[in-house]
C-alpha cells in the first residue's frame, strides 16, 4: 500500500464522515451504535467493504421518505446488525478456528 493509496483511502473515509454528519441526530446516534458493534463483531472486511457506505446510503433513503430511524431497523440495533453480517466472516469466525485447531494437541492414536 503506497502514500497515495493512505490518501486516497483517508479522503474516502472523510466523505463518508461528512455524509453521515448530515443525517438527523437520531440517525446519527444509531448510525454510530451500528459502527461500534460492528466494528467489534463484525465482518473482517468491514473498513474496505460496502456495508458502511451502504448502510448510508439505506439511512439517506429513509430520510428522503420521512421515516425515523427505528422505522426503518426496529429497536434492536445488534439483532438489526447481526442480520446484516449474517453470511460474512467475521472475527468471532476466525477466533473460533484458532481455539478448534489447538496447536499442542497429540493426534497419535
């Protein structure tokens, strides 16, 4: 990854900040629950991936149609999320791989 690939990615970022700051407070606080709980269980190609952006994207729709945030996902932000990420790998995946493949155990029979 060369400086301009950084700098290319950092602008990206700033954008995606910048649209997510133009949403409703209320989408606003929900928004950042989502990225904190996905952020720690969520698929491992979460920062380069389309899930953030397209979460975005689904909240600017609401919006523009006059729903409320909890129209659109319910009230459970983590049962919301973890439909989203059903089918992606995620670290908890990997974890539970690394624990199942004990590298000390014997396999003599």
């Amino acid at each position: 990854m060369g400086i301009q690939d950084i700098i290319e990615g950092k602008k990206q970022w700033r954008a995606h900040v910048a649209r997510v700051e133009a949403l409703p407070p209320d989408y606003q606080i929900v928004y950042k629950e989502m990225q904190r709980y996905l952020f720690k269980v969520g698929p491992v190609d979460l920062p380069d991936g389309p899930l953030l952006p397209g979460i975005v994207d689904f909240f600017e729709e609401g919006v523009a149609a006059g729903k409320g945030v909890t129209q659109l996902i319910g009230t459970d932000v983590a049962a919301f999320c973890d439909d989203l990420i059903k089918d992606s790998r995620t670290y908890a995946d990997i974890y539970q791989e690394s624990i199942s493949a004990s590298p000390g155990a014997d396999k003599r029979p």
